[in-house]
C-alpha cells in the first residue's frame, strides 16, 4: 500500500498500487453509508427521533403476523402468549446493551463484536450468521409479497418472488439518506392500514376475544410450558433484528446535556424496543388467525398468510374491491420497508467478512447483489411452508450470538473488567481470534442446536432456546476469567496523541489526513501507521484503508 508517492520501492509496487486503490474506492462508496467503518459525527446530523423513526421503520414486516399465527394456531393462544412474552424479555435485556454501546460509539454490531469477544478476524463467524438472517427475512417477506401479488393481480408467485426481489435494488444503492427519508415518509400510511381495521375488528366483534382467549391450538390441550417454549424459540430466531436496528442507531448524534432524555427515549425505543411492536403483531397475528379459522371455512390452509389476514379485516369496512386493494397495498408497503433494510444490513456484512479476509474490497453493490440472489433462490424453494422449523433451527445460531456479545457488555466489561469498556475495531489493535467469544458460541451453538435436534432426548428438546441463552451467559464470563482477558487487546496506544473523546465523553470530532486517501477522518477511526514518511514523519491511516492493507507491513507492533 503507498502511502507516499515519494517513498522508494516496495511502497510503489502493483500490489501496493492496487491496494491503495481498493481503500480510495471504499472511502469514496462508503462516504454514504458508511460500509466497515465508525460512523463520523459530521455525517450524524439526524436528531434522535428521525433515527428511531427510521430504525423502526425496518419493523414494519409481516412476518410476525405470519409467526403469532403459526404458533397460534400449533399451540394454542395461551401458551403463543406466554411464548412471545417469554422470547420479548429476553431479546429486550440482550438487546440493550449492544443498543446502548451503537448509540454512544457510534459503532455497527460487527464492529462491537470484534471488541466483545471475538477479535478481529473471529467476527467474521457472526457475520456470517447475521447475513443469513437478512436474507432468511428477506425471502419470508418477498414470499408475502408475492402472495399479495398472486391474490390481488393473479401475478404467479414465482414471479412474484422476482417482482419483490428486483423492486429493493435501487432503493438500497444510496445508503442511509435514502433510506431515512422513505422510512419517515412511508410510516403513516403503515400505520394507518395496519392499526385501524384490526382495532375496528376487536369492537366491532367482541365475540372474536373470547374465541381468541379459548383457543388451545391443534394439540387442544391447555397450558403447557414444553408448548409455551417451542413457541418462544421461532419468536427468538428474531433476537437478531438488532443489528438491524444498529445499522441505525449508529448514526445517533452524540449525547449531550440538552438532548439526553430524547437521546435515551431514541436509543431504548429505535434499539431493543422495536421488540414491543414484534410482539404486538404476533399477537395480533394469532387473533386474526384464529378469526378467520373460526369464521371463515377451509381457512386453516391460508390463516398464517397476513395478506389474506388483512383483506378479511378490510371486508368489515369496505368494499371487497376496496379491501382487496388495500391490503395489496399494506403488504408492499410492508415488504419494501422491511426489506430495503434486510438488503442493506446484509451487504454490509457479507462486503465486512469479504473485506476483511481477502483485503480487497469489490463494492457493497456487488454482495448486494449477492444476498438478493440467495434470497431469491430461498423464495423459489418455497421456504415459507416451513417457516417453523427454520426460524427455530436458525433461532439457536442468532442468540449464542447475541447473547455471548450482550454477556461480554455487562459482565466481561462492567462487573468482571477483564474486556476494555471502550469498544476497540480497529486492525493492529486487537488479536485476530479471541477464544472468549468463539469458545462461547460454539458450546451454546452447538449445545442448544444438538438439543434442538433431540440429542439430549425429547423431554429437553422444546427448551433448546432457553440453554442457548444460558450457556451463553454462563460460558463468556468464564471464558474471560480462564483467559485472564489476555486476547481482547493487542495494544493499548494506538500512536496518537489526540483524546479519543470530547469533554462530554462522546468520540471525538477531531480529524486527521489519512496518508492512503488523502481524505480527512475523524479521531476514534485513524491509527498510526508503523511505516514512517519519506522525512521520518508519523502518518495515520483509517480503519478502512489498514483494512485493505494487503502487506501488513503498517499493522503497528504487539505490545
């Protein structure tokens, strides 16, 4: 990588040329959004409710209506309920923390993970994980989309699928200014066809709570716990809509005396507190599911589709033409809010993985391209008829994630201190693999998937969620105290000299020359680099351009 068009060989080789080339085209894409990198304070210009509006807007989806109305429908209302309650506690205490450390550092999850764990290669594994997420969502909200299509327009589904996978390209070219503006603005009309009909519903027939509140599933038995969780596991496969939340809220302006309490109410209700509206339509998913299979004959067959959900709702108030056109509408307006922010966080995180392990880096467009494909290909297969089994299978993987992360945050770092408070992300400051996270997830993974699968015998086998969690919880901390914390950090100075933080304990607005782009970056995204200038001189680098440093030659010495 030159860092000097001055400097003598090596610096000026092909290979250092076209590295240097690789970190000038990142910096100039990512000048948008942002793409590996700490999210500067001179681009965070939202006030906190617009970023909470935005990151709420991500959760418009319906597949919550789909899920409330599969384990509705399984287990019976009682035990669905205790099942969404059960799972929104516990996405809402993990949640918070990864919410809070993205609002105050300005970081994405993978870069809170590298620093909470994992190292900054061992990352990787979780990003993998959360882009499998995005385009498993994309694929069960372009798969609603097409039956909207197919039931309003007759469009076949299978051309549905493609109609609801070409539609989000454009619209996630552009980033988050784009993104924030079509969330705000589309909002509203979600509301209003969402919320309306279904409380007109609820008055107009009271009958329909009762039937509601009665409903004891296929099974036709009543309370039980083993039914309870294998409805809070496929509720759990959604613990990793946070880091889509994060994408977000990394783009929180920076706490201050005068916007604290707007900055709080933001960071709670945009991060770990979408999870009260997820809940909110799963419930509301059961009670249309189980209004149409008590009112409507044969239903049983469409009952978890919303599409059909809604247009019985639209009938009570309208012309059935008028019904079926709005909730034609609704279902779009759903997919297309959901899914650009589904597209958008998975391309993120497959160009992260890609970046980082080959030290080239080929656009976000192109992994873009890359995650609708795979989404398409899931759509095809027809993966919605077994929605079930594969959100609880993917439930396992998502919350030894999360909650290894999460129990790094609040254990590892505030009670244990043997993990930097600070969150650290940058190459040459941390070791490459950190076996505290990695050991973590591959015992809770691993453990709780082998449950799952009955493993340990079918008595254990519906609580495979809830020992996920708990290993997770149990094996970090004692990962960290097993390992000392000796692999969170490779160094602790970083060569500059400028406070990494303002007065008020918020990242710096400080910016120095990056020696590969020639651009300006703000303090807490710069390094020093260990090659000195042609005149002896200090030279820093940003993260992204020591990403794409192939040689390795300016990653600073171990201490």
């Amino acid at each position: 990588m030159s860092l000097d068009t001055r400097a003598p060989s090596p610096q000026s080789t092909p290979s250092a040329s076209s590295a240097t080339a690789d970190a000038s085209a990142a910096t100039a894409e990512s000048l948008e959004d942002y793409t590996l990198r700490f999210a500067p304070r001179s681009y965070r210009r939202w006030k906190p409710a617009v970023v909470a509006t935005s990151a709420l807007g991500g959760i418009a989806y319906l597949a919550d209506f789909s899920i409330g109305a599969n384990i509705g429908l399984t287990h019976g209302t009682v035990n669905g309920l205790l099942g969404i309650l059960v799972a929104a506690l516990i996405i809402f205490l993990s949640g918070f923390p990864l919410a809070y450390y993205a609002a105050r550092y300005n970081l994405d999850l993978d870069l809170i993970t590298r620093g909470s764990g994992f190292g900054y290669y061992g990352s990787v594994i979780t990003n993998v994980i959360f882009a499998s997420f995005t385009f498993i969502f994309f694929a069960l909200e372009g798969s609603i989309m097409a039956q909207g299509l197919y039931l309003g327009l007759g469009i076949p589904r299978w051309i549905g699928y493609l109609i609801s996978t070409l539609l989000i390209f454009p619209l996630v070219i552009y980033g988050m200014k784009v993104l924030a503006k079509l969330q705000v603005a589309t909002t509203p009309v979600w509301l209003i066809l969402m919320v309306i009909p279904v409380a007109y519903l609820v008055i107009s027939h009271p009958d329909s709570v009762q039937t509601f509140l009665t409903w004891t599933g296929e099974s036709g038995e009543g309370v039980n716990f083993a039914s309870a969780m294998l409805a809070a596991g496929v509720c759990l496969s959604l613990i990793a809509q946070i880091a889509e939340q994060i994408d977000y809220l990394r783009f929180m302006p920076p706490r201050t005396a005068q916007n604290r309490r707007s900055w709080w109410a933001a960071t709670i209700l945009g991060g770990p507190g979408w999870v009260l509206f997820g809940a909110t339509k799963q419930i509301l998913g059961m009670f249309l599911a189980v209004y149409l299979v008590a009112n409507v004959p044969g239903a049983r067959e469409f009952a978890n589709e919303p599409v059909q959900q809604f247009l019985a709702t639209y009938e009570q108030l309208m012309p059935a033409w008028l019904a079926m056109t709005l909730a034609v509408v609704l279902v779009v307006i759903s997919q297309v809010k959901i899914n650009v922010t589904n597209a958008y966080s998975g391309s993120l995180a497959w160009t992260n993985s890609f970046t980082r392990l080959t030290k080239r880096y080929p656009g976000r467009l192109v992994f873009l391209g890359v995650n609708l494909a795979i989404a398409l290909v899931l759509m095809e297969a027809n993966m919605f008829d077994f929605l079930n089994g594969i959100l609880s299978f993917y439930a396992n993987l998502a919350m030894s994630w999360i909650c290894v992360v999460a129990a790094d945050i609040v254990l590892n770092k505030y009670v244990l201190r043997l993990s930097p408070k600070v969150p650290e992300f940058r190459r040459g400051m941390l070791h490459d693999w950190n076996p505290v996270g990695i050991v973590s997830l591959v015992l809770s993974g691993g453990i709780s998937i082998a449950i799952f699968f009955g493993a340990f015998g079918a008595a254990v086998q519906p609580f495979s969620p809830l020992f996920a969690v708990g290993i997770a919880v149990v094996a970090t901390p004692l990962m960290a105290i097993a390992t000392r914390g000796r692999y969170y950090l490779r160094r602790t100075d970083d060569g500059i000299d400028l406070p990494m933080f303002d007065a008020g304990g918020n990242p710096s607005g400080e910016t120095l020359t990056c020696a590969v782009t020639g651009l300006d970056f703000e303090r807490p995204d710069m390094i020093a680099s260990a090659v000195p200038g042609s005149e002896g001189e200090k030279l820093y680098l940003s993260s992204l351009a020591l990403t794409t440093d192939r040689t390795g030659e300016h990653v600073l010495p171990k201490e």
